[in-house]
C-alpha cells in the first residue's frame, strides 16, 4: 500500500492510497503470476473513488479472470463527439460513475480462452455544467443518465507470465457485446472489440512492445459508453473522452529499458512510447487528416525484485499539452 497525491483545477488536491496484490496459483511459480489492484482516493472538492482492477489465473490456467470494478463521484469533462471537437471542453458532467466488467474464460486450447463477458454501466445523477457562464450546450444521448447491462462472448489468447511487465508473449481479445433495455434507462446498442499485443526482447534488458486496439458500436450508444479516446495507458496525454465517437482505431509501440546499466542500481528503468489514433461515426468517415498521436518517455523503479514489477512515471506530449501518470505497472 502506498499514497497518491494529484492536483486538478475541476477537483483540487486529491489524496488517494493504492494496494497492490500479487501471487502464484497454489504458489507455484511455475503458475501465470496473478494480480488484484486497488485504488481509492477522495478530494477537497468531496468527490471520491473506488477501483478495482484483477488478472487471475487457476492453477494450469484453466481459468482465467479479467476485470474491474470502478465506482466514483468524479468530473467528467465533455468536449462532445466526433473527430472536430474544440479543444477545450464545453461542459463539466458531474455524475455518480458505476462501472463492472468481467471475463470468466475457460482455456480451450494452450494459451487460448473463451467464455462469458460481462459489461455493466450505471451513470446517475447527472448535471452538465457549461463551461462558460451562460453558454448553450448540446445535450447528447444519455445526457439523463443510464444504466446499461451488455452480455458478450471473448475469444483471448494470452501466453503472458506477469501481466504487469510482460518481457515476452502476446495477449489478443475479440469480444461482441449486446446491451438490452433491461430497465426505462437503458439503451439498445451493440460493441466489437478488438485488442492485440505483443511482446519481443530486444536484449536481455531492452523489450518492444505494440499494442493494436479498434472499438466499433452501433445502435443507441449514451455519450459515456462511446469508444473513449485517452488515459493512462494507450493514448497518454490524452484527457479520458476527450475524443469520443462510435468507432476508435488506435495503435502504440513502446520500447522499455528494464532495468538500465548503472552500474550503482539495477532498480532503475526507462521507457520511450508513442501512439496515434482516430474516432470516426462510421467507417466510410475514416479519414487520413483526422489522426492525432502522442508520445513521450519514463522513468521506471524496480519495487518488487523477486516478481519484476515496477513503477512507471510517464510524461507523455500531445499538440494539446502534456501529462504526468503514476502506476505500478506498465501501461499495457
């Protein structure tokens, strides 16, 4: 367990404390290395959290669990959807965020998993605060609220060891999702998800990573279940929804420098990444001057030796600004 502390001017200072679990099935290292990661924090504007993030595997990988659980009272900032948003965000979204998604997946083969997926999305109490005193903003679809259950089908292949720094492997997940009106605030809509990874050593100390991920939705889509573009791990530097539509496609590569020949420490790292990508209403608006990209570099800290674990601090550079991110782990 460690503490956070992150300043924004829509939350002011907010503290947080971090956990971190991780362990071998039956305590066999011989077993994929599994992990369950916490978050919670709160803020002096009284806003709050809860993640919840995990990656488990029983023993021989029979099964294999992949989700996470994030409940917040927490900003949202709206530039609106589509490629041609302003640069600054026109309206705060003040809402209660509950979001659950889970794969339970049974190994049909080596590497290769398939079962159930699980995608549950609760936006309540909304309020869409402009961003200018007076100023008109386009209420979009959900601007009300909504709480939309998905149920899907994944097909992964996975032959990573330590999910949070792979040296050597690759991950792949194509999932379908369909969202019915379970309830009077849900809409009717359906997602295909695709997210490709692969890992290759470079040296004994040196990997490439590259991650290829596309979202494509249609039906009655609510603006906070759109493909969101940006975060803290693929598009970094990139506000969350700062770009939003019904198709993303994206890509990043990352070279990692784990750990660097000091000399004095073998704890410290690096890393150098970039990324582009694009989201589009339909795929006949996919268009060669609407890809925006980012990238940037990091330090890395060796915390747990005995599972190659590290920390990551990334500062990553866009046309729009840049961003500071903290994470055990790396990004992807």
């Amino acid at each position: 367990m460690y503490p956070t502390l992150a300043y924004a001017p829509e939350t002011s200072w907010e503290i947080g404390f971090s956990t971190l679990y991780v362990y071998y099935a039956d305590r066999d290292t011989t077993n994929r290395l599994s992990e369950i990661n916490g978050f919670t924090f709160f803020t002096l504007e009284n806003q709050y959290g809860v993640w919840l993030d995990h990656a488990i595997y029983t023993p021989a990988d029979r099964w294999f669990f992949l989700g996470r659980l994030r409940y917040q009272s927490f900003p949202l900032l709206y530039f609106g959807i589509g490629p041609d948003t302003p640069q600054e965000y026109v309206a705060r979204v003040d809402a209660h965020q509950l979001w659950l998604k889970e794969r339970v997946l049974r190994q049909v083969k080596n590497n290769l998993f398939f079962g159930l997926e699980v995608d549950y999305q609760r936006l309540g109490q909304v309020e869409f605060v402009p961003a200018k005193p007076g100023q008109s903003v386009s209420l979009p679809l959900g601007a009300s609220g909504s709480a939309n259950l998905g149920l899907g089908l994944g097909l992964v292949y996975d032959d990573r060891h330590n999910v949070l720094n792979v040296r050597k492997g690759a991950f792949s997940e194509l999932a379908i999702f369909n969202y019915n009106p379970f309830s009077s605030s849900a809409f009717n809509f359906s997602s295909l998800i695709f997210d490709t990874r692969f890992f290759r050593p470079l040296s004994d100390r040196t990997v490439l990573a590259f991650q290829m991920f596309g979202q494509s939705m249609w039906g009655e889509v609510p603006f906070n279940q759109l493909s969101l573009m940006g975060g803290e791990s693929l598009m970094r530097g990139y506000y969350t929804g700062r770009y939003r539509d019904n198709n993303q496609l994206a890509t990043q590569a990352e070279i990692r420098f784990l750990p660097i020949n000091l000399g004095f420490t073998n704890r410290l790292g690096a890393a150098v990444f970039a990324g582009t990508s694009q989201v589009f209403p339909a795929w006949e608006r996919l268009a060669m001057d609407k890809w925006v990209v980012s990238g940037g570099g990091g330090l890395r800290f060796l915390l747990f030796p005995k599972k190659d674990i590290y920390t990551r601090l990334d500062w990553a550079l866009t046309r729009e600004g840049s961003g500071f991110y903290f994470f055990i782990g790396e990004a992807f």
